[in-house]
C-alpha cells in the first residue's frame, strides 16, 4: 500500500498527509549514511533535499537521530550504536563537501553522541572469578588486564599486576568516572570490550559491568614494520565500503593513517616509515 492508498483508506486530513510523507521520506532510507545525512541536510538549510518545504517537523527534527541510535544493539546491520555511530562520522565528511556551517553540525553531532573512552590495550580478559587478596603474579608485573567475570561485580575493572605481583586498578580506571563509557581493546585478540556500567554509581560499591562488542564480521591484521617502508598491502575478504582502523599495539593509541581498501586488498599509508621495534594492528569491520 502507497501513502496515497493509506491516506483515503482512513480518511486522513490533509496536514497530516502532508507530514506523514515528510516523516516517510526519511524514514524508508535503509541506508544508514543517507538517513544521516538527510538529517544533517534539513538541520542546515531548513528544508528537505529538493527544496522540499519542512512542515510541522521541528520536535520530530530534534528526535531522528535518536530512532538510528540505541547502545543495546549492536549487530552490524541493525539499529546503529553511538560507538559506531562515532566511527561512521570520518567516513561520513569525505562523501560531503561540508562547509562550514555543515561542519560545525557535524562537530555538534559528534559531540552529543559522547564518543566512548579508549584506554590502554589490555593484555588479556579475564571472565572468571579471580580472588584479589591470593593473587600473585610476578613474572607479569606491569601489565593490564582487564576483570569481567568477578564474583563480587564491584571488582570488576581494568587492573596492572603491581611490583609485588598484585593486582591493583590502574590509573586510567580507578574512579566510576574513568570507568563510564570506557573501551578496552585487548591486546593479541584485537576484540573490543566497552563498559556498560551507568552514568552514576558508588565506585567499589556498585555493580560494574563490560560487554565484548562481537563484530561477526571483523578481521585484524598484524602489521609487522621493518623500519623503512611506509606502505603496507594485505589481502582481505571484506568488502569495500568497511571501516578500517589501526592502533599502535603495545599502546592501543589510534594511528592516523591513509587506508585504501579495494577488491580484496587493503593498502595502508603510514605518513612516515614506522620503527621496526614497533608492531600496529589494523582492524576491519564490514
């Protein structure tokens, strides 16, 4: 059934034809980036694309975005989260010749989403009770690990192993303030762990929670630098349009890099030759 069908069916007045074929124009988009940008079209110039006049639309304006994000979903194909939303928002500038009004937009957008807090990698998740008062590990001191499985949920929380072999909180997620909307991304794996402890809590007192972001769809590459070469080529299965990401692996820090992927094969420009002493990973999602 068409709008025009629907409309005579129940007898509908003509302002309400008239929004409900406003609405409908955005909301049968299936393609995530165009419903994106025909929200960020008609926040910036008043009307829809094609100079269509906006009726009666400017509550339902300020609540789009919020129908193609909800943080309980995360399933690629789906309702977007606002981590993926976050991820999407590079991508989305280079297919638009933003000026400045839409780039202002699209840094308020960025803004409102509160983009997720990446800590330093982890070197391994633990998903079983850990008895901190017993534990001792002094072959590992100084590294990360990252506690989800504990008994009492208070406990949970990204830990170093001390100079005496204890595990104590680190620095970067030691308070609940540090620990809300954190992401952690474990070190050999490349999988992805993001806090979904709430805004307001008692820190050691309260339930603290994480959640692996299962991307069915993911691959991660070791890039492997010997010091001299800036570009680096690898074969892959994803398809063209994924999003690509590399990350210092000791560090976890976010590496600026030029990524070309196409046809099955994925091509990264480092702006300069890394250190050979140096080991990054590339993931791609899609």
């Amino acid at each position: 059934m068409n709008i025009d069908d629907f409309v005579v069916k129940y007898n509908i007045s003509t302002p309400q034809s008239d929004g409900l074929k406003h609405a409908a124009k955005f909301y049968a988009r299936s393609n995530f980036h165009e419903k994106l940008l025909i929200f960020i079209y008609i926040t910036v110039f008043g009307v829809y694309p094609g100079n269509i006049e906006e009726t009666d639309m400017d509550e339902d304006l300020s609540s789009l975005i919020g129908n193609l994000v909800n943080d309980e979903i995360t399933a690629v194909g789906t309702t977007w989260s606002s981590q993926k939303l976050v991820e999407q928002i590079d991508l989305l500038a280079t297919k638009v010749q933003l000026n400045s009004q839409k780039t202002s937009i699209l840094s308020q957008l960025t803004e409102s989403i509160n983009s997720l807090k990446n800590k330093e990698l982890v070197e391994g998740v633990r998903t079983a009770n850990i008895v901190l008062s017993d534990y001792i590990d002094e072959s590992n001191i100084g590294k990360r690990y990252l506690l989800m499985g504990q008994d009492d949920t208070s406990e949970n929380g990204i830990y170093e192993i001390n100079a005496d072999g204890k595990l104590q909180r680190t620095e970067d997620a030691n308070s609940w303030e540090k620990l809300y909307r954190a992401q952690i991304l474990e070190k050999d794996t490349g999988d992805m762990y993001v806090s979904t402890t709430g805004l307001e809590g008692t820190f050691e007192t309260d339930e603290i929670t994480f959640a692996k972001h299962d991307y069915p769809l993911k691959e991660v590459i070791l890039i492997d630098s010997d010091g001299s070469t800036s570009e680096f080529s690898y074969p892959t299965t994803r398809p063209n349009n994924s999003i690509t990401q590399v990350i210092e692996r000791t560090t976890g820090e976010k590496i600026n890099v030029d990524t070309v992927l196409l046809n099955g094969t994925v091509t990264i420009n480092f702006p300069q030759a890394p250190a050979e002493e140096v080991d990054y990973l590339l993931t791609i999602i899609g």
